[in-house]
C-alpha cells in the first residue's frame, strides 16, 4: 500500500501518518505511530491493543528491528466491521566498529546516496564507514580528484568525512565521485548519486502545484514557510526528489519535488512593488489590502513583547508612499513597513489595546 493508502468499509476507516510508506529509518529500537480511525473503534497493530482518543486519534511507540519492518494496524468499528491499513519500512542496522582487516568500505554507509543538481558556490558533503585508521579521499569526475576526508571520532571508529566547494567555473553533468580508503592496501568505490553542475546565471524556475505545501529549513527539517498553489519559486538545487527552492539572497529552503512544476528556462522570477496599502473595518474583523503585480511567497510571525503581526514578502521591493486607515477601525493601530533585503519587504502590523 502507499503512504496514503487506507482501508475503508461503509462504516469506518483508519490510517497511519506516520511512518510514511518505505521510510527509511536510523538504528531505532522503537518509533512513533500515529494516526486516526474511526471514532469508538478498537485498534490493535501488530497484535498489540492501541489506545484510541474519543475523536479518533491514537499515538503509540512500537518496537523495531533492524532491516524490514511492517505495521498492521486492525480497526474492529463500533458497527462491527473492520478495516485495516499496512505500512512497510526499513530501519538501519545499529553501529558497530568494522575489524581492523580486511580493508572494507561499507557501500550502504556512502552519503550521498541520491543524485544531486548544484550550482557553483554549493558544497559537496561525503561520507563513508570503513576500517578505522586508515587514509581516505574522494574525487569527483571532471573537478577534483583528490579531496581529504578526515576520521572522526576519539578513539576512531572508522567513521570518515570530506566536504568541497563547488568552483564559479564548474561544470560537470552526471559525475561520477568515487571514495578512496588507504592502510597498506587501497579499497575504492564509486558512490551510488551523481553530480552535475550548472550554471545559476539563468534562473530556473517552478510554479507550486498543490494547494498548500511545506519548505523545510533542509531536506528532513522542520517546517519553516508555507507556499501556495500558483505561488512563483526560484529553483537554485536538487537533491534526490526534494527541489532547494530560494525565497531572497539570504532565505531558502527545500520542497517536495512532485510539488512543483518546473517552468521554461529563461523565465522571470517573481517580483513585485509594494504599493499603497488600505486598512478596512468590518464588523468584527480588518482586512489589510496589499496590491501585488504577482503572488509572492511570504512568512506571518507573531510577537508578544511588543504585540504585532510581522508579515515578509519575498520578492517584494517597497513603493508604499502611504496607509489609508479606518478612522473607526478599534483593531489596527499601526501597520509600517521596511525594506530588509534588497529583495524583500516587512509589514509590522500593531494591534490597538
């Protein structure tokens, strides 16, 4: 089944959010499961009973082991049916120090392991387990053939990393990098992801495609701003199937590929002035009128201390000569603006006490 699979009958359902379908998983010897069935339901996965909240919800920490996992969940409904919903994953095998010989390279442990679209500037990490106390390099095909890793860890354990800047003038397509480990004799292998490199003096461009979804600060991070269907991004990397998208000069994360649709090279990013804002009462609400040329992507934070609203727009250059206020409006005060980056704009909205 996919990540979205569920198994209904006419009286019920359930699901699990979390963990997707074929996760990959660290060393972990228990996970979070959570997810939602029909309300008054009896839940059991794996066998084992699952509290369920009275709307529905549950949360568990089950039992793992190491390579292929599966979760059954069985939801036996208050109408006296059943549904039932299976998750397939895997999770890493734990650590351990590999033996002094023979010399070894575990190819499951060389990151990166998904292909890679950079652009001059980015940094190329790689990383590999071997047999501790040896000599390790990288090359990668057409830009460098002989890159330091260094042993971490006290006392080593095998563990060996390298990082290289991507030069103004690279270009590579589809490059191979290999790791190198040395102790006597010479172990080589060629990692599984290819690079390519090209230039960021034309712009690549997306649209976002789904009505709503996440960029994350970097690939498995944490939720940082969400974007919008329609909403313009510039395309500035890619890493497997997730898309580094840039917001402004200092402002970037990284969005699921299938939720984006890449647009003619060549394309204009999104741009806009920030022109003459109105402030509307009415009722029990405000509406605070931005004129936009384009949809922008933009973040809304909240302060306490002092109270405001900040609302940045991205891609937006200030052009705002005045706010036109509702004289009776009891809930704005103040709204004010300010030009942080050459290409981004602040909105501060102060509430009235």
């Amino acid at each position: 089944m996919t990540a979205a699979a569920v198994e209904e009958s006419p009286a019920g359902l359930v699901t699990i959010m979390h963990p997707p379908e074929g996760a990959k998983l660290p060393a972990l010897k228990e996970v979070f499961v959570f997810g939602a069935t029909t309300a008054g339901s009896r839940l059991t996965i794996n066998g084992s009973t699952i509290a369920v909240h009275a709307k529905g919800g549950y949360l568990a920490m089950l039992p793992l082991s190491p390579g292929e996992n599966i979760l059954i969940a069985d939801a036996h409904l208050p109408s006296g049916g059943s549904a039932r919903v299976e998750r397939r994953f895997s999770v890493a095998a734990p650590f351990a120090v590999l033996p002094l010989s023979p010399l070894t390279i575990l190819k499951d442990s060389i990151s990166p392991s998904d292909d890679m679209l950079l652009s001059p500037g980015d940094i190329v990490r790689v990383s590999f387990q071997g047999t501790p106390v040896g000599t390790a390099e990288f090359a990668i095909q057409g830009l460098e053939k002989h890159v330091p890793m260094i042993e971490t860890g006290s006392p080593p354990q095998g563990l060996y990393e390298g990082s290289y800047i991507i030069p103004r003038d690279a270009r590579v397509r589809r490059a191979d990098i290999a790791v190198t480990l040395k102790k006597k004799s010479v172990k080589r292998e060629v990692v599984k992801a290819k690079l390519t490199v090209e230039s960021d003096s034309i712009p690549r461009m997306g649209v976002i495609t789904e009505d709503t979804v996440a960029a994350r600060t970097t690939m498995g991070g944490g939720y940082d701003i969400f974007l919008y269907k329609g909403m313009m991004v510039q395309l500035t990397g890619k890493v497997g199937t997730q898309w580094r998208v840039k917001f402004s000069a200092a402002q970037s994360g990284w969005v699921k590929e299938s939720a984006i649709q890449e647009l003619p090279r060549g394309t204009t990013p999104a741009s806009s002035m920030v022109t003459n804002m109105k402030v509307m009462h009415d009722k029990d609400s405000t509406l605070i009128s931005v004129p936009l040329a384009e949809v922008l992507p933009f973040r809304v934070e909240q302060s306490l201390e002092p109270m405001s609203l900040v609302v940045t727009l991205f891609g937006g250059t200030n052009k705002t000569d005045f706010i036109r206020y509702d004289p009776v409006d009891p809930l704005v005060q103040l709204v004010r603006w300010r030009q942080i980056t050459p290409d981004t704009c602040q909105l501060v909205i102060e509430p009235r006490f």
